[in-house]
C-alpha cells in the first residue's frame, strides 16, 4: 500500500532530537525546478485556482525539487487549510494524529492543522496540489473538516480511484501540466457532483484571520449579522477548530512566514500581535514545538515552501499585491526556475 500507519512521536521529540540539524542542508542536497530563494530554499509555482475552481479551491501549487535518493531530509509541515495533493516518486514519513504516515506515489487528502507535523522525505520533493476553501473537504470529497484535524487520508478511502488522480502524472510533462491536469480533473468531479459552494461566512472569516487576527469574535459576528453561535457551528464545521483557535494559527504561521522570510517586511503588526515576548514564545511553541529562536535558526525548507504559498494568496486576497506579481520577498530573493513562466 502507498500508506501506511507506524508508531508515532510528537513535535516537541522531534525539536528536541533535531537540535542544531533540524534541517540536513536542502539548500546544496535539493535541486529546485519550480523556483528557490536566493539561498537555494526550494519554492512552488503557486497561483490562484482557475475560474471554474474559484469557489471552491483558494490555490494551486506544483512542487519540485530533485534530491539523492541516499539521503532523508527533514521537515515541518503547518496549514491553514485541507489540500489535494499527490505526491510521486518521492518517499515521505508524516506525524499525524494517527499515528506515522508512509507516503509514496499516491494522492491524498490533508485535513487543517492545529499544530506543526513533523515529516521526513527522501528523493526531492514532487508534489502537485490544489488548497480547498474551507469547507469544501466536505462539500466536495464528504469528509468532516473536524475529523481531518491533523490527520491524512487517501483518496482512494472516498470511493476514487488513487489511479484515476496519481495517474494524471508523467514524467514527459512540465510542472505546469501535471497541476492543469489536476484542475482539469477536480473540474470534471464538480461538473459530475454539482456541489454547493462553500459557506460565505466561513470564507469571510478566512479573509478576517489573513487582515487581522486580533479581531473580536462578537465585533466579526455583529458585522456579519449573526449570533456567535452561529460563527462557532460555522467555523467549526468548515475550520475543524473554533473561532479563537483559528485566530490563535492565523498569528502563529504570519510570524513563522516572517521568520522564514516569505513575509511582507512592511507589515510589522505582526510582531504586535502578541501581549509580549513571553506570550509570543509560549504560542509559538504550542504549534512548533520550539523557540522563535530556534525556530529561525534551524529554518524547514519544506515549511518555508509552504508558509509562502500561504503568504501570496493572503496579500492577493486583501489586495496588497496582484495574482502573479512580483511578491515582497521576491525581490531580491526568488530565482525562478527555467519553465515556471511558462
């Protein structure tokens, strides 16, 4: 089977075993094919959905990165959101709620996160994935967003065929083309099952967490003109986290972007979004594990990747940039690869 279930250990082990060498070099050990910062960090081509994705899918990312086959590589991995993905002739090992996940040649579907996974990879990274909105797990594959918290789940356990969307991969095709058959293939499933778009209230709440996160929950559900207990059933249902707990991440993973280098430098609220250092150390470790410190200091190239990812459709979502502009951190920083303009 392509995945399956092993012994597992939390975050906090894995810090702690990690030290110094949290990160084995991917900077000289990865060779990035669909961009890299200035220092080799490994990036995705990421974009928003197409159009007759949009309500349903926030983004659309494709992945790769040549490395040896004789060398693991480790990781953390930290969403705001259930994903698509499939993944190929790459071997990984993800902590999950459920245990330790073995993964390989196989698409699966990712729950949110309400805590960094610790994840081990071997061969490069070749990843190709589509970022639902909240909600859509649901809507589009039934699966509860409260049930998926932490936790990974195949494709093929919904009734598809893992053939029918790993398969979408050849070897003979650009990065580009293996994330349009993808769209291509989730497009045809929605024309099929012809499902209801996700909830506004939850997406409004989205966009609240990526413009400020400090908001008051009363203050959001008074101007949406519902009762807290109807934001808390709605976020809960398309969130698989409550309302605070949701605001709690959305600090969390803007600060680790910033501390990665994937963040607006501008917008320094960020760092002000806690009521002091020590409150910003005891919620960082509640999702990581580790210090800010440490955090910085042994930077995850797999985390940077996706924390800039999230980074992007944020600024696009609240206007800050335009799809397909340069992005702040780009500037100096980001080297496209060879076909990712295409």
């Amino acid at each position: 089977m392509p995945i399956r279930l092993q012994e597992s250990k939390d975050v906090c082990e894995w810090s702690r075993a990690q030290g110094q060498n949290a990160i084995h070099n991917e900077q000289t050990t990865l060779e990035p094919k669909t961009g890299a910062t200035e220092d080799g960090v490994p990036l995705a081509f990421n974009r928003p959905a197409v159009e007759r994705l949009e309500p349903w899918v926030g983004r659309a990312i494709v992945a790769v990165a040549e490395g040896p086959r004789d060398t693991t590589l480790h990781g953390l991995l930290c969403n705001d959101a259930s994903y698509l993905r499939s993944a190929v002739d790459v071997d990984w090992s993800v902590e999950t709620a459920d245990g330790l996940l073995a993964i390989r040649d196989a698409t699966f579907l990712c729950g949110q996160h309400s805590r960094a996974m610790p994840l081990s990879y071997c061969g490069g990274i070749k990843v190709a994935g589509l970022m639902l909105r909240p909600g859509a797990l649901h809507t589009l594959f039934g699966l509860e967003e409260a049930a998926m918290v932490d936790r990974i789940q195949t494709i093929s356990s919904t009734g598809i065929r893992d053939e029918e969307v790993t398969g979408l991969y050849s070897p003979d095709i650009t990065p580009q083309q293996w994330l349009e058959r993808l769209e291509d293939w989730l497009a045809t499933r929605i024309a099929v099952i012809d499902p209801p778009p996700p909830d506004p209230l939850s997406q409004a709440f989205e966009l609240q967490a990526f413009e400020d996160p400090n908001e008051s929950i009363h203050d959001f559900a008074e101007a949406h003109n519902v009762s807290v207990r109807t934001l808390e059933r709605a976020v809960k249902r398309d969130f698989g986290l409550n309302p605070k707990q949701v605001m709690r991440r959305a600090r969390i993973l803007d600060l680790a972007a910033r501390l990665c280098g994937v963040a607006d430098k501008e917008e320094e609220d960020i760092l002000l979004r806690f009521f002091d250092e020590a409150h910003r150390i005891r919620e960082f470790k509640a999702f990581f594990g580790m210090t800010p410190g440490i955090f910085k200091r042994n930077r995850s190239g797999l985390l940077t990747l996706s924390l800039e990812i999230r980074q992007a459709r944020r600024l696009e979502l609240l206007e800050k940039i335009k799809p397909g502009a340069v992005r702040p951190w780009m500037r100096r920083a980001f080297q496209p690869a060879p076909d990712a303009e295409e």
